[in-house]
C-alpha cells in the first residue's frame, strides 16, 4: 500500500488583530481534517500582521512564550480536536530581550515537540527582521510526527541551501517553509527556489506566502502557495495569487525512497571536500 499523506497548508489575509485571525485559523484547520488532512502547517507568524514593514517597538506586543503561550496553548487543543499534526510560526519571546521568528511543531495528539528558530534573518526594505529577531539558534530539527519526519524552513532561510541540506541530512520527509514575501521583491523564484530544495534534498517541501496587504507597509504579498514532491513537480497545481486559501494535497511519501535510488544525490555527496564551505 502506497504511504500517502493527506497534508494542508493555509495562506491567509490579515484580519486585523490576533483573536480572529487564530479563529480564523483554526476554522481552516477543522476543514482541513474534515478533507482528510492529517498534518497542515500555517504561514509566517500566522497570528500576527507582517509588522516588519516598519521598526517600531509598539510591535514586540505581538510576542510569546513558546509552547507556554496563548496560540500555541490553543494550536495544541486543536490538534487533539482535530487528530492532525500542526506547524505553528509565531513571534517568540524566550526572556526579556530575547525574541526569535518561530515555529512550533504539535503532534496530532497535542504533544509539543519542539520548535524551529529561523536562522537566516533579513534587514532590507519593507523586512526589517533583524530589528525584531535574534537568529535562530536550535539548529535544524526534524520531529517525528504522526505522518513522518516534519521539518521546518522560515521565510528567508529558503535562500540558503545549507539548511534544506541539513534538515534532509537530518532525516526530513516533508519540509514546511512559511513565509512572507512580496510581489515585487521575488516572485520571480518562489517557483524556483523551493523546488529546486526539493530536487536536490529529495522530500516534500510545502512553500506557504502570506496573500493581500497589510496596514503596516506597501508589500503586496503574493500567495500562490504549493506543495512541491521530490521530482520538483507542483502537486496539483498552487493557490491563488490573490485570495486566502486552504490547500489540501496528497503526498505520496514512497516518492521520496523511489527518487533516492534512482538519483542517488545523498550517495554521491562529497562532504570531504566542502570544508571552505563553512569558513567565515
């Protein structure tokens, strides 16, 4: 019988402040389970607008306690409601100047298992992140979930390969990379640059953008969310560049092996020779 996973992502308009926007979330989440959904993952600091299109200390309000805090409190309930596995960004705050751009990773039964801090933190032009976010600093977990080994990639990390490397080294079957980029800055590879991880990692990657404008700045972001297999092929096609949409899909997880032996890029690694790779 073939391992096939039923996963979901959601791309989502700013609603205007936090309480309806998770609600909002959660009512995606139910949908999706009643599709068959049995993991689905959120974009980037879902329950929050994009506030680093300004640098205002008013924004650190939008920060908490991971897995202590409200969303995720909630995000672990729905997970036990709904029997899915749930990848949550959220603003962290870890102590009193200390915050990271976060996801939290929730077994289907509401377990907490960890998170991932993004590691890769930009400081340009309507992305003022490094005024917000410290770097991440816990590596590149992969969490064996209910459906397999999910790991997770934020926004800006996508342009660096080490990391996709590292969480496929790491075991990755399916990769969530939510994100919040705009029209004019990359749109022009967000259809390149995810499927080309997926290539040369060989898992699933599920690339999800933010959709509309928000109050705080002229980013016009784009959506056109997707699930992309190990082939680098779309599966069944991305969401709207325009409008919120929930994206159910079914991932065939026995690719992953088929592709790994017909390729065989893990096997043809040359680890030996890249040591300049790492050098400052």
């Amino acid at each position: 019988m073939a391992n096939v996973v039923r996963a979901a992502l959601v791309q989502a308009t700013w609603t205007g402040d936090t309480g309806s926007m998770v609600d909002k979330h959660i009512e995606h989440a139910r949908e999706a389970a009643r599709q068959g959904a049995k993991v689905i993952g959120f974009q980037e600091v879902f329950n929050a607008p994009y506030f680093c299109q300004v640098q205002e200390p008013e924004h650190y309000s939008w920060a908490e306690p991971v897995p202590d805090g409200p969303t995720v409190t909630r995000m672990r309930e729905l997970a036990r409601e709904t029997g899915m596995v749930i990848v949550v960004p959220v603003f962290e705050v870890e102590q009193s100047g200390f915050y990271y751009n976060t996801a939290a990773v929730i077994d289907s039964d509401g377990t907490f298992l960890g998170k991932y801090r993004k590691h890769h933190i930009p400081q340009v032009k309507g992305f003022w992140e490094k005024y917000y976010f410290k770097p991440g600093n816990l590596g590149w977990p992969v969490f064996d979930t209910a459906v397999g080994k999910v790991g997770v990639y934020i926004c800006y990390d996508r342009h660096f390969p080490e990391g996709w490397r590292q969480l496929g080294l790491n075991g990755a079957q399916l990769v969530y990379n939510p994100s919040a980029t705009s029209r004019g800055l990359s749109s022009h590879l967000w259809q390149l640059e995810q499927p080309a991880a997926a290539v040369a990692n060989e898992y699933f990657v599920a690339a999800i953008n933010r959709v509309g404008q928000e109050e705080y700045g002229d980013n016009d972001f784009y959506g056109t969310s997707y699930f992309v297999d190990p082939r680098g092929q779309f599966v069944g096609g991305t969401a709207s560049d325009k409008g919120e949409e929930l994206v159910v899909r079914d991932l065939d997880f026995d690719l992953i092996e088929d592709v790994r032996q017909q390729w065989a890029f893990y096997r043809d690694r040359r680890p030996d020779a890249y040591e300049g790779l790492v050098q400052p």
